[in-house]
C-alpha cells in the first residue's frame, strides 16, 4: 500500500487547452478518495497521470513517496479499471483474470493461487469457466475489478467504473467496492460525475471544476460548508435553493435580504455572521437553503416567504414541491402527504441557522 501525493500538477494538452490547472493533495495510505466533478472538468485527465496514460506538463507525483513523473505505467504497482470492461471474449473468467499476470511471466502456481483468491473476494468461484458473454453486466464488472485484484497494486485507480451499469447494479457494485476497499485497506483513487457515488463511497472527496479543485473534504463537511456556490450546487440532490437580492437592516439591528418587490427574508445570523454580512449592507448577497430546510410554514416561524406551488413530484417516500418566489426558484422536500396544490400560493418557513451565505460576484461563502 502507499500514498500518492500531488505537488502542483499540471496538464496542458498540445493544443494549449489546460486540463488540469495545478492540484496539490495527498491520498492517504489506504484511503478511498474520490475525484468528481461535471464532464470535462479534469478528472479523468488527472486520474489519467497518476496512472502514468497521460503526461505531467508540471508539478510532482509520488507515490508511495517515490517520485514517478517520468516511470512507465507498468512500473507505478497501480491497477486501473475502467467503464468499459473490455474483456477478452474467447477467453473464460478464469483466463482472463490469470491474463495480465501471464504478460508480467509470474509462475504458474503464483497466477493460481491470485485468481482464486481474486474470485473468492469478488465471488467470482462459480463463473470461472464461463465466457464473458454469458455473464451480466454486473458480473463482468467484477471480473474486471477482479483483473485489477490479482496484480496486488499498492493504488487502484478506478475510473467511472459502474456508468454501463444500470441504476439498480450500480448501487448494489457501489456497496461492493465499498466492502472490497475495507477488506483490502488498500489505496484506491475513484472517478464519477455521480454526487451520489462520491458521498456514498469517498471517505473525503475531491470537487473539481475546469480542471480547478474547488473543495476537498469529507462528504458531509463538503454538504455542510460548501466552500462556493459550485460546491454548494453540485453536492445534494434536489439542489440547495438560492435566494438573492440586496441585503438591508431593518432599523431592529437585523438584517433582510429583498428578493423581490414585497418578498423578504429575515436573516438571523449570530453574532460573528452578523459582522461578515455587515460589509454586503446595500449590496447583493447570496443565501443557500438546502430542501430538507424549508417547510410549508406553521404558526411560530419567523420568516414566511410566499411562493407559488409550480410542480408537486411525490417520489414514495417523500414529495419535491418546486416552487417561484420572486424570480427564485425553490425546491422543498416535504413528506408524501397533505401536500399543496399546482398554483397555490403557500408560505415556506425554513431553518434560519441552517442557512449558508455567499458573495454574490465570487461565489465564495462567508463564515463559517
Ligand atoms: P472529465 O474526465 O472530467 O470528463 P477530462 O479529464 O477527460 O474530463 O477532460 C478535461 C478537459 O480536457 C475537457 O475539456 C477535454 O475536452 C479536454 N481534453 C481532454 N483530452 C484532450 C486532448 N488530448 N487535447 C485537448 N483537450 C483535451
């Protein structure tokens, strides 16, 4: 096992485009981190140079200390596993896992003895003699996780590795990987676009945006203090909800955000949140609220913001109500039952400490 430490790396790619902008963090030994972020953000583009597909224009890697800038991939002790599988389709599961050890002439008795171990771990026994055509998609996932297995890397390097699956296989292949990582403790970087994936499997999280890293954390830090709108929008599902307009006091020392004509918030910072708002007095400020922290308003809420009732989506175990609130939209959650109707005008009531605070222009939260 080993770490894998990044000092500044950079890509730029031959027609000048900068893939990764300059990332330095470090992968514990045994960690699991996750790289996420949109499509063309950079990700597969930095998991890509740790694994040595791809060259470094600037910076330095290590891993397991050792610096690797210029050491051939075969050279690294790093197994990858991609999205498409690719196995060999003449060959049975038992050949194609004994393959890459093959290439690499261990002896005979040595590939035994990974492959079964491989297929013991993976639960692989029973389809060893199969062809990859008769196994399921989740199936032959396994055996290309299990390919990466018997090289005994000190890093694996997992890159989208359940998108051909569908939804179902990719939760249940999510909690096996999870499972193999305890097992095995070993290092393992891993590359998703899913926020689910990242918060469900990561033990801290890499955000990365146009090939910048945003925010590395752990998945609930990341939820509880998104360190900008990009985080903040990007991690949770619904959305956090973004209300703006310019910041006003309210002649009793408290402070009102206008988001439109007639609509107000009532802010009720503490008092160190208090002084970071003070210098957006007259200026736009940015709030976050996050669905789970608005409800429909009940007697006793301080603040009641009208909104219009657009789309009720009751998905089983609870409803998203998506609604317009001067020129903001809104998504709640709220529980399946007694829900509002499509055009009604309610009033939301929401958790005025569970608030998050953002500059406007920069995007960057304020404190905490
Ligand atoms: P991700 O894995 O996050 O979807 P990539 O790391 O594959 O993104 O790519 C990051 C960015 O670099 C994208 O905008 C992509 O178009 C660009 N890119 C990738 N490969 C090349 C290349 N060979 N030449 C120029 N640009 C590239």
């Amino acid at each position: 096992m080993a770490s894998v430490q990044l000092e500044q790396v950079r890509k730029v790619y031959p027609n000048g485009f900068v893939g990764v902008a300059g990332a330095t963090f470090e992968i514990g030994d045994g960690e699991l981190l996750v790289l996420v972020g949109p499509s063309g953000c950079g990700k597969s583009t930095l998991l890509r140079m740790i694994a040595g597909l791809e060259t470094i224009s600037a910076g330095t890697l290590r891993i397991g200390g050792r610096v690797v800038n210029e050491v051939a991939p075969k050279d690294r002790d790093i197994a990858m596993v991609f999205q498409s599988y690719a196995l060999y389709p003449h060959m049975s599961v038992a050949e194609n896992l004994a393959f890459g050890l093959k290439l690499r002439s261990h002896d005979k008795a040595a590939i035994a003895a990974r492959v079964a171990e491989a297929a013991k771990t993976l639960e692989l026994d029973a389809l060893l003699d199969r062809k990859p055509a008769a196994l399921s998609g989740g199936q032959r996932q396994r055996v290309a996780l299990g390919r990466a297995l018997v090289r005994q890397p000190q890093v694996f390097l997992l890159d989208e590795p359940l998108s051909n699956l569908d939804a179902k296989l990719r939760a249940s292949t999510r909690v096996e990987i999870s499972r193999l990582h305890r097992k095995l403790g070993t290092t393992m970087v891993y590359v998703t676009h899913d926020q689910v994936e990242a918060m469900t499997l990561g033990q801290r999280i890499v955000v990365l945006d146009k090939g910048e890293i945003q925010q590395i954390d752990t998945p609930m830090a990341l939820y509880e203090q998104p360190a900008n709108l990009f985080v903040a929008t990007f991690l949770g599902s619904p959305k956090m909800n973004l209300l703006f307009g310019p910041l006003r006091e309210d002649g009793d020392g408290g402070l009102r955000l206008r988001i439109a004509e007639g609509v107000e918030l009532p802010l009720r910072p503490d008092a160190a949140m208090r002084a970071a708002l003070q210098p957006y007095v007259g200026r736009e400020l940015t709030v976050g609220l996050r669905p789970e922290d608005m409800h429909l308003s009940h007697e006793g809420d301080v603040g009641r913001l009208p909104a219009k009732v657009e789309t009720v989506e009751p998905v089983g175990s609870e409803a998203y109500i998506n609604l317009g609130c001067g020129g903001c939209d809104l998504v709640v959650r709220l529980p399946p039952y007694n829900l509002p109707q499509v055009g009604q005008t309610v009033h939301l009531g929401y958790e005025a400490e569970r608030m998050h605070f953002f500059d406007s222009a920069s995007g960057k939260r304020l404190l905490p």
